[in-house]
C-alpha cells in the first residue's frame, strides 16, 4: 500500500511538473506575442511619421544619388564602430542602382566589440554581393532579413568561441536603395534619419530599455519623469549577437525618396551629443556637399562635448 501511495504522488509531482513547464510556456509565448505587438504598433506609428513629411521644392529631374561616409575615433583608445558602403561618391541612377550603407556599432562594454562590428559589415558586404548577382531582386525585405540573422549567428558564434563567459555583440542599421526607394532594417540603437527641408524624423526604434519604459508610460503605469530616472534605461535589449533576435525593425515597403532629401546613418557617439534639431539644422546648413557633410559631422559633435567623446560614425546619402 505504501508503495502505491509512493507511487501516486510521483506520478502527481510529475505531472505538476509538466502542468509548471506547459504553463511557463504559454506565459511566454503571450509575454513575446504582447511585445511583437508593440513593435509592430511602433513601427506603424513611424510609417506614419512618415507620411507627415512634407514634399518641397521637387525638381524636375534628379539623377544621381551620393554616399559618402566618416568616423572619429573621439575620446576612446578603440575604434569599436565600423561602417559600410557599396560604393563611395554619385552614384548615376539612369540605370537602376542598388546602394547599401551601414553604421555598426560594436558594444564597448562588452569583449570583442571591434571584431563583433567587423564580423556584422562582412555580412552585410556578402549579402549584398550575392543580392546582385540574383536574376530576382523583388524580396528586399526577404534579403535584409537574411542578413540580420546571418550577421547574429556569425557575431553569436565568434563571442561563444572568442569570449569565454562574457557576451558579444554590436549594433547595426542598415540602408538599402533601388533608385530612390529606401528600404531599412536595424537592431541595437544606432539610428536612421530622413532629413527633408526642416524636418528629420528618426525612422528606427532605439532597443534598449527606454524602448519598454516608454511603452509603461503611454499605459500610464509609470511617468515619464520615473522613467528618466531609471539607471539601466541606455542597456539594449536587442543586438547581433544574441542566442534569440527577437526585436528587429524591417521595412516591408520602400520609403519614396526625393530630390533634396538627406539620409543619415548614425552611431550614438553623435547622438548622445547632439539633439535631433541640431543635426537637422547642421545637414541642412551643408545639404549641397554631402561629402563635406560627412566628414564634418563627427568632428562637429567631438567639439561640442568637452568630456569624453565616444567612437561616431556617419553616412550621409544625399538624393539630387
């Protein structure tokens, strides 16, 4: 008898055991179905930020996209930044072109951030190589997919063989163009700015902790001022490198580019320093030499911070 009373109550832990394990599953799946609804809620909130562009003077022709790219290495003893472009100067757009441009910033706080952001422009370097060579080019946001988790899984297997116990990653944002049709796709809180006559919008989500504070704050369950004051509200939640990459903002249609627009590419070393307002003001100051603008930019926000500057990377793509 006493056995078989044994017997029941393992056979009872065990399926409160799976009953814990079934529960804790579908607790997570809610919990990640909850913030895939946010996101997808805040990146609709930026298409239609968007819209809210208004269109200038547009001139009767425009032919030619230009790139061009720049970093400092500030205040650090590293450069951990890295960055990437498909080609360098004006690109003649009489013939379909395809342009990728990439800022990648390698975490600082954690082991390999320069090998991490390297290992992230590769990726996007090959991926691009192969896109071009394809007969079929109709699934962008297929192909920028692709890279993203190619680039995780490669930055995930180098900190798991390179960096013992300690984690390793890097931010990327990435730009890609067919003429003047601007898709975009970005992990971490390296940004994406369209610039157009006296406005710039930022048109990626910055993955850190603030990115769900902010969500408490439009609830209503914690106040704005709270949120400020919370210490980890910089730590990202979300970059390449991580076993799971789950928060990833991905255009699924083109963004139209006009003539006269500005595309900026940037890490937080400029945006730690300057406001939005800033930069916009300052590309608009020096919108007719996008190559001036690039190099310029960094070095302006290294003499605006007189503490420690950190690593700041940009690409300007300028739409003429």
């Amino acid at each position: 008898m006493n056995i078989i009373i044994k017997m029941l109550v393992i056979l009872a832990v065990i399926m409160a055991i799976i009953f814990v394990v079934l529960l804790c599953g579908r607790i997570r799946e809610a919990v990640w179905e909850r913030r895939r609804q946010r996101r997808k809620k805040l990146i609709e909130t930026q298409v239609e930020d968007l819209k809210t562009l208004v269109h200038g003077n547009i001139a009767d022709k425009s032919d030619k996209i230009e790139v061009f790219g720049s970093q400092i290495l500030g205040t650090r003893s590293d450069q951990q930044d890295s960055y990437y472009m498909s080609g360098s100067g004006e690109f003649d757009l009489i013939k379909k072109s395809y342009v990728a441009a990439a800022v990648c910033d390698g975490m600082g706080g954690l082991s390999s951030g320069e090998a991490a952001g390297k290992i992230a422009v590769n990726c996007i370097k090959n991926g691009y190589e192969s896109f071009i060579r394809k007969d079929d080019k109709s699934d962008v946001p297929a192909f920028l997919r692709e890279i993203v988790l190619n680039a995780n899984n490669a930055v995930n297997k180098y900190g798991k063989e390179n960096c013992g116990n300690e984690m390793c990653g890097t931010t990327m944002s990435l730009v890609f163009l067919v003429n003047n049709y601007m898709y975009w796709t970005s992990v971490g809180d390296s940004r994406i700015y369209i610039i157009r006559d006296d406005q710039i919008i930022q048109i990626t989500n910055d993955h850190n902790y603030m990115y769900i504070l902010n969500q408490k704050i439009k609830e209503g369950t914690m106040t704005r001022e709270e949120a400020m004051n919370e210490p980890n509200k910089e730590a990202l939640i979300s970059f390449i490198g991580m076993n799971e990459l789950d928060i990833i903002d991905l255009s699924q249609t083109p963004f139209t580019l006009l003539p006269g627009d500005i595309v900026l590419i940037c890490s937080d070393g400029l945006t730690k320093v300057m406001t939005d307002t800033e930069i916009c003001e300052y590309v608009r100051g020096m919108s007719g030499n996008p190559k001036e603008l690039a190099e310029n930019l960094p070095i302006v926000a290294f003499d605006k911070n007189d503490g420690s500057q950190d690593n700041t990377t940009v690409v300007v793509i300028s739409y003429r």
